[in-house]
C-alpha cells in the first residue's frame, strides 16, 4: 500500500514472442520423445539382425525426418565396414578410416556434414552411378554396452534442411539403441545357429550309421557339414585310385580332378594333411578360375583328407565361414566326423 492507503496488484508482464517460442520448442521435442519411445520400441522387438537393421534405419529416417539411412558393422578383424542389407546379399565394405563412415568409426565422433559436396570425405561415386543427389549427411558411431565401437549409423538428406544440434542428440539415441539391439540381436542368432549345428549334428551321426547307401550319405555330408562349421559351401571328393582322380558327383554334374595336377584338394589326397587357408587369393595354390566364370568369390578354404584307418578315401572342402576364418575347433569338430565317415566311403 501507498501513503494514501492504495493496494497496487503486481504487475505481471505480458507474454512474448520469446516464451511462445520456447512453449513451441519445448512441444517439438516432447512429440520427439515420443517417437524415439515408440521407435525404441519397435527397435527392441526385432532379433533378427538384419530385422533389427530395417527397423533401425526405417525408425531413425521417421524420427530425423531423413530419406535415406544405412547400418554399418565392425568386421571381425577391426579392419572394415560392412554394409547391413540383407542376409545372403553380396557385402559392401569400406575401410576402417576411409570415408565419412569409415573415419567416425575410427575417431568415434559423430559428423553432421551440411553439403556432401563440399566435404573432401564425402565418395559421390555412388551418386554418379545411381543418379541420387547427397546433400546433408549425419553420421553416429554405433557403440556396444562397454563402450567398444561396433558400428556406424548414417542419415542422408534431411527433408527441411541440413541436420541440427538437436537431430546431433537425437542419433545419439538412435545409435545407443542400435548398439543394443545389435548385440541382442547377435545373441540370438548364434543361440539359433547352436540349434542349428545340434541338428545338423544329430542327422549326419544318424546318416553315418545308418545303410543309406553312400551317394546318400555323400549328399547328408554336403548339406550338413556346412552347418556344423557355418561355412557357405561343401564338396565331398571320392578318391578314383584306377583314374588317379578325385570323383565330385553332385546331381547330373559330375567333377574330376587329376591328382597328378597341382590343387589344393589334390594335395590333401595325396598328402593327408589338412589345408586351412584363411585368405584364397593370397595363396598360390588357389585357382580363380571358377570364381572368373560364376561371380562368386572364395575368401576362406577349409580342406580336410576323409580317412580309413590310415588310407585316404576322399577329400571334403569347405568354403567361406560365415564369419571370420576357419580355426582349430573347425578342423577337430569336422576330424570328429571324418573319422567315422571314412569306412562308410571306402567301398565307393
């Protein structure tokens, strides 16, 4: 009150522009919450990885308002990138380092890049072959719970413009997201592929115990080694001792190998040693011939001589493991097998 004995009310001040816009930001990122919760969500649900890889990238283009978004894992040997399509599609690498990718995963630092083609990182080679034009690119290293890089999330083309700070805190979380559905993901497949293995186990024991004759068995032994040691593919060789040839019958075609003629298959019938080679074109006994003609390409050999008792009868090769090289607990797991399949095989 005054002199006079007047009460003044306070005097509140009228609302600005400022505080209307810091209601208007403050909703924008509450709506984002709630579309990272519902993209956490749908991120956890899926085990599969390459499952897990479509709802990463399909919820983070939703989330960051991005047209076109990729999944980049860590290689076994920490050497490379590789791109997460689809199972059984042909893998894209890039190099730890090279690149925008290939540097984040390196660095560990995320990269907003504003224009693609202002930036001495950025490859448009990709762009010139497909037509698309790159402008705005958000890069985020994928991380595991203990810290360890395991990926590299990247986001192109904001549809409103170049990514912001906040779009920068947003993948963050996607990323984090990423990396634990990733590995929960990879925890699921390797329990599938030991159920897998435990199968293909139960049948090939079953096959080498059983008279089912042994073209039947050379065929269990084609389909089921390769599940047992995750590699891609699996030739069973009989040794021709008339012929002087290992025999490969696999439907209507039929293959030979001259055993006088330097091959890797051969050497293992001739020597009865094991040939494990972890790199195909770094070795001079491998012969790219057929990868010429087929398109396929041989990166891992696993070669192993089929014995009874101390006689080779056939020779069986295993190539590409899934992940990684072929190693010793391969070569006994499948010696297991080998061991017992001999005898059946003799009488070819």
């Amino acid at each position: 009150a005054d002199e006079h004995g007047r009460i003044h009310g306070k005097v509140v001040a009228p609302v600005t522009t400022s505080s209307n816009q810091q209601m208007d930001i403050l909703g924008k990122k509450l709506k984002i919450l709630e579309r990272l919760i519902v993209a956490s969500r749908a991120i956890a649900d899926s085990l599969d990885p390459y499952e897990a890889t479509q709802a990463i990238i399909k919820e983070s283009c939703s989330v960051l308002n991005a047209d076109r978004a990729s999944i980049f894992t860590v290689s076994l040997d920490k050497k490379s990138l590789q791109l997460m399509i689809a199972e059984g599609a042909k893998n894209i690498t890039v190099p730890i380092g090279v690149g925008i990718a290939g540097g984040v995963a390196t660095s560990g630092e995320s990269v907003n890049i504003p224009d693609a083609y202002a930036d001495d990182r950025f490859d448009p080679s990709h762009d010139k072959k497909t037509g698309y034009k790159t402008d705005s690119i958000l890069c985020q290293p994928i991380q595991d719970t203990s810290g360890e890089i395991v990926g590299v999330m990247q986001v192109i083309n904001k549809s409103d413009g170049p990514f912001t700070p906040d779009d920068e805190e947003v993948s963050h979380i996607l990323a984090a997201q990423a990396g634990i559905a990733l590995k929960n993901a990879k925890s699921y497949r390797a329990q599938m592929a030991v159920q897998r293995k435990l199968r293909s186990v139960t049948d090939l024991v079953r096959g080498m115990n059983a008279d089912m004759g042994t073209n039947s068995l050379i065929f269990t032994m084609t389909t089921k080694a390769p599940l047992i040691v995750d590699a891609d593919r699996c030739t069973v060789f009989i040794v021709d001792e008339k012929q002087n040839q290992l025999v490969s019958t696999s439907g209507e075609v039929n293959i030979r190998i001259d055993l006088s003629k330097p091959t890797i298959a051969g050497s293992v019938a001739t020597s009865g040693e094991i040939i494990n080679i972890p790199d195909a074109y770094a070795d001079d006994r491998f012969n790219p011939l057929v990868d010429k003609k087929t398109g396929y390409k041989t990166n891992t050999i696993l070669c192993m001589p089929i014995k009874s008792k101390d006689k080779v009868v056939g020779v069986i090769q295993l190539i590409n493991k899934e992940e990684g090289v072929f190693d010793g607990n391969d070569e006994d797991l499948m010696g297991t097998f080998l061991d017992m399949a001999g005898p059946n095989l003799l009488n070819f």
